[in-house]
C-alpha cells in the first residue's frame, strides 16, 4: 500500500490486514514527524451481508446465522435475537432458561476480557502478562465447553429457552474455576495498577473526557472508563439481570489506565453475579413453546455485550422469515472514538490505543509501506509493534 | 429520570415537530417526522440532552407486488420507499424518528453537525438503501467492495442476493 503525501504531512496507512482488530479494517494515520494529526477509517472487508441473509433464512436458522456475527461473543448475538423475537411471539423463556442464558454471557464476558487483558499486555510488549492472562483464559473456555460442548459457538439459545441444564457437577466445576480465576484477577489488578513499566504505557495515553465520550458515541468498558454512567443490563436488565442485578462500573480516568482497570473490575462482578446465580439457581423447564410463524410486528432488543451496547431492531411481517433485521455491533460506535483520539498522541502509541477499544484480534500479518522522501519502507503490524516498545524503552 | 418520564419530555419536546406519535409499549415512543423536521427534531434532543443515538436503521417498504406487475416494474421505480429510524435510548426508553422518504427523492438531511457520531450509520444507510445524506461530512464507501457497481442497494427488497454480486463480477 503506498503512502500518499497529504499536504506536508505523510499519510501512514494501517491494513486492512492485520492482527489487531477482530474484522480487517483500514486506517489512514496523517502524520507529522512523530506525532498523528488526522485519522480515518474504511471497514467492510469481512461484511457478509448477514442482515440481508436473515431476510431469507427461518426464525430458527437465524440463531445460528446471527451467532457466526463475531467469534467472541457470540453468545451475546444470539441472546438479543431471541429476547426479540420472543417479545414479538409474546411468550418469555423459563426462570430457569434465563438464569442460564445470564450465566453463559458472563462466563463469555470473562473470556472476552481476559483475552483483550492478552492482546491489550502484547500490543505494549508485556508477553508476559499476555500468556499468563491467556493461560487463565483457558479455565473459563473449559467450563464453557463443559457446560455446552463448545468453545466458541455455544449454541445455549433456542427461540423460547435454552438448550442445556446446568446440574449439580457442573455448577461445582463452575465455582471452582471462578475461585481460581478471581485469586488470578486481583493480581492481574495488581499488575496493571503498580507497575511502573506498564503505567507508563497507559496512565494519561488516549485521555477521553465524559463530554467527549458522549459527543462521540463510545459505549460499553470504553465509555465507563471515561466515566459514562451507561449498561445495559442495568439500564433496562433483560434475561435474569432483573433478578441478579450487577453494579455499575465507572472509573472517572478516561485513559488507557482507566480502560484496563474497569475491564478488571468488571471481571470481578462476573465472578460475583454467576456465583449469585448459581446459588440461587430457580427450578422448572429449560424452554416454552414458541410458534413456527412469528406474529407481525416489530421490537428493539438490546443488550450489554462484553464490548457494549448491542442492538437488534427485528421486524416481522407474520411470516416464517423476517421482514428485516438490523444489527448494530458495540465496535462500530467505538470506531469513532479511536480516529479521534489518536489525534496528538505518537505513532508508537498507536498499537494500544486500538486494543484499547478492545477489537480482536485474527492471526494475520500485515504490510504497510511507509513512503518518506521518495524513499519507502515496508512495515508489518509486528514492526510497528517492535516500533511502539522501542520507542518506549 | 424514570423511563416514564423521559418519553413524556420526549413527547413534550417533539410535539412542534411530529405528525403523529405512536406508543408501541411501555418503554418505546414512535414518532413520525416528514425529512423537513428531521433535523430539527434532533436538534431539540441533543439540546436538551435526551439520551443518546443508538443506532440508525433503514428499512425498506418496496411498492406492492401486484402493482409493480400491472404497471411493467415502472410503479416499482415511483410508489417504493424507504424508511429510516432513528432510534434513541435513554436508560430503559427507547424513542424512535421514523421518516419516509420515496425512491424517487431519496433524500436526508445529515445529522452529523449535531451529533457527529453518526457518520459511520449515515455512510452504512447510503450505501445499503441508496438514501442520499445531504451535507455528511464524508461520503466515501465503508462497508461494500470499491468495485461494487453505482446504484445497486442490498439491502432493498428488489436487490437479489446473487444478481448484484455477478454484475460487479462482471465489470471485474
């Protein structure tokens, strides 16, 4: 990709092959010297019209077409279209059913921290912090493969229910984890909020103000940081969050610090709310009928992804299918705040102020050619990477 | 504030502007605007603070079948038109600006002078219903391929899945 002079400022442009961000996307940084005075952004190499998709495709096969939106949290995908499609049926899933939906989306949620916990530690050169969170991932990936088969794609959701119970072993195995997982956390806090080394890094890096975070539509762990009071599950609680109602974290920071500090301790309230479930679990059926046909009509159904708010706008017209749904994904209102925090901070902080927003991360490499007087070089994720902990050595 | 309450100042501050105003359920407020007082009932909003844009939705109302086959297509072309919601939350209250606009003057104000977030959802709707914003600040493509052909929206009920794909293949 070449560069192209802007003016008397070098654009640098990053992807839209890389392994910082769950779907490839293109970033044009302007830069003048060191320092990152424009930004923008192009997405949509991964866009698989999904919305067009459901609009040919049964209620039912859309659970499994809506799961596949993002390898992360899946479960969180599949939890919004079956709450709406459920309200427009007018029927609503078992306690039972929906203590454990909760419970499957905040065993994601701490996988999907702990992995941004990694991927966040590698993007500052900290490897360490970064196998050892992942290593610890691995507990909660176990239980959830334990308590539904799978990885990655639970597949809990059916329209009216869910699909596994969790018993008595299960549970005991979950409790166990947990304990492990918290004893781990309180020193990942540890770790993140002494460490001069990692401080440096983060402490003041991609400050956003509340006003800012506002103006530019951040949500979920990248708005709290910067002190918005904004979550789902206790703004309008869905599922069982009316029962086992979470706390609200905020941090009032606004930077990268912040950013890590409430993710963790968001962490902390998962621990505590599967525990409270678990403990409280209430007995019945796992799923309710719901019919073939859904009546017409059309809902809003959101809810508080690891990443944020996620909304599902499902209309129907009577029919088997779908009239339209619209889905609208935490990351893309977090887009925004990246390319305009950027601006003013060095090329080299770059790397973690992406994984600050908590995009994930594919396996790829990716090339960038840098063009400086005529003379051009090649850059990959990995050198910039290898740039940013240099710089900061 | 109580879900309640925001809707009823939400009704409060749209009433200049509304056609008509629908209550779906508890939570949820509709509001019919004409594309003449979308902005200004945004503005209204975003000045007294009520909640914040959550998303923008299209949603595609193509002319009845019977009449496009009557008519050879061309009532298709004149009588279809496009939806867009504009979907507001505030805590548990949802409030959405719905406005209709007909293929034949696809057209929008932007909204992005008031609140800039929406860049990225009034790029997705461009492209994906062929509503032309007008004044957005950046119109390049975002989400479909740069080969993607001129006029060809997916996400209308006439666009088949397959035939837009084969015509850009084409022209590759």
């Amino acid at each position: 990709m070449e560069a192209q002079k802007s003016g008397e400022k070098f654009v640098v442009p990053i992807g839209p092959q890389h392994p910082a961000l769950k779907e490839p996307g293109h970033f044009e940084f302007t830069v003048d010297g060191e320092i990152v005075t424009g930004a923008s952004v192009r997405l949509g190499y991964v866009h698989r019209g999904i919305e067009k998709g459901t609009e040919d495709r049964t209620w039912t096969q859309n659970i499994y077409l809506l799961e596949r939106i993002c390898g992360i949290c899946s479960h969180v995908h599949a939890t919004a279209y079956v709450l709406g499609v459920e309200k427009l049926a007018g029927v609503s899933a078992p306690p039972r059913a929906q203590a454990i939906r909760t419970v499957t989306a905040e065993l994601e949620r701490i996988h999907s921290h702990l992995l941004w916990l990694g991927v966040a530690a590698h993007e500052g050169g900290f490897d360490t912090l970064f196998m050892y969170s992942w290593r610890d991932r691995e507990t909660v990936m176990d239980l959830l493969e334990l308590i539904s088969g799978n990885r990655v794609h639970y597949s809990a959701n059916v329209l009216g229910g869910v699909k596994f119970d969790l018993d008595v072993d299960k549970m005991d195995a979950i409790r166990r984890g947990l304990d492990f997982l918290e004893e781990r956390t309180h020193h990942y806090m540890k770790v993140v909020t002494t460490d001069e080394t990692f401080l440096a890094r983060t402490r003041g890096v991609g400050l956003m103000t509340r006003e800012q975070a506002e103006t530019l539509g951040a949500v979920g762990p990248t708005a709290r940081a910067s002190g918005v009071q904004r979550d789902i599950r206790i703004d309008a609680p869905y599922a069982a969050y009316p029962d086992f109602p979470v706390q609200l974290i905020t941090d009032s920071g606004g930077d990268l610090l912040a950013r890590f500090v409430v993710r963790l301790k968001e962490l902390f309230e998962c621990y505590r709310v599967i525990r409270a479930i678990l403990d409280q679990i209430p007995e019945g059926e796992l799923t309710t009928r719901v019919p073939r046909r859904i009546p017409a009509g059309e809902t809003i159904s959101r809810v508080e992804a690891p990443r944020g708010e996620l909304f599902y706008y499902i209309k129907s017209n009577g029919g088997e299918k779908p009239e339209r749904i619209k889905v609208r994904t935490p990351s893309l209102c977090n887009w925004g705040t990246v390319v305009s925090v950027a601006v003013g901070h060095k090329l080299a902080d770059m790397p973690m102020l992406l994984a600050g927003i908590d995009p994930c991360f594919s396996c790829n490499d990716r090339m960038v050619r840098v063009n400086r007087d005529q003379s051009s070089q090649l850059w990959s994720w990995e050198d910039l990477r290898q740039y940013g902990i240099k710089y900061y050595r | 504030m109580d879900s309640q309450t925001a809707l009823q100042t939400a009704e409060k501050l749209l009433e200049p502007y509304g056609m008509e105003m629908i209550r779906q359920d508890d939570l949820r407020l509709d509001v019919l605007l004409s594309p003449d007082q979308l902005h200004e009932a945004v503005k209204a909003l975003h000045d007294a603070r009520w909640g914040y844009l959550s998303a923008i939705a299209g949603v595609d109302h193509p002319a009845p079948c019977e009449d496009a086959v009557a008519s050879g297509g061309i009532d298709q072309e004149k009588k279809g038109q496009v939806e867009v919601l504009y979907v507001f939350c505030q805590g548990a209250a949802v409030l959405t600006l719905r406005v209709k606009v007909p293929y034949t003057r696809a057209e929008l104000p932007t909204v992005c002078d008031v609140i800039p977030s929406a860049t990225l959802y009034e790029r997705e709707l461009m492209e994906m219903f062929g509503v032309e914003i007008r004044g957005t600040p950046v119109k390049d493509r975002l989400l479909l391929p740069d080969e993607w052909p001129e006029g060809v929206y997916p996400l209308r009920k006439t666009t088949m899945i397959g035939t837009a794909c084969s015509s850009s293949k084409d022209e590759v």
